[in-house]
C-alpha cells in the first residue's frame, strides 16, 4: 500500500522529537499526564526573533498544554488547550 510517504515522514518527525527530548516523566509510575521538556535548539535556523530557553509539552487524558520561558526563572504558567469533543 502506498502512503506517499507519509509514514516515513511521521517516523522522522518522532524520531526528531526524541532527539531534542530534555527531561520527560514518561517512565514514572502513577503519572496523570506525561510531560516533555525540548532542548530550543531545533528552532535555531526559524524566522522567530528570539530562540526560547526552554519549551515545555504536557499531554493528559482530555488536555494538552504548553509553556514556553525566555528566562532561566519565567512567570506565568502552562497554557491548557482542552480537546474539542467536550
């Protein structure tokens, strides 16, 4: 079956998200969302201004949220994306 290279494309893209993967709880037990901490470098050569200092991903059973800091110590907090189906 032909996928025009579409799994191949998917294949690299978490290969890739591996690679610049910091930290992660993936391992831990009795976790109630997984989260991922991403090296900014794979943002170096993007027309952004500015490359972050660090990026933050977490996913839960009905969310998945975002931080993303400029600075060692940043405020604010995670930004909640809920799922479209509630």
């Amino acid at each position: 079956k032909h996928t025009g290279g579409a799994d191949m494309k998917i294949l690299n893209t978490m290969c890739l998200f591996n690679q610049y993967t910091l930290k992660t709880n993936f391992y831990k037990p009795g976790k109630v969302a997984m989260s991922f901490r991403l090296d900014p470098g794979f943002l170096k050569n993007s027309p952004y201004p500015r490359v972050p200092y660090g990026i933050f991903f977490v996913v839960g059973a009905e969310f998945r949220g975002f931080h993303i800091r400029f600075v060692n110590v940043a405020r604010g907090g995670i930004r909640i994306i809920r799922s479209g189906n509630d």
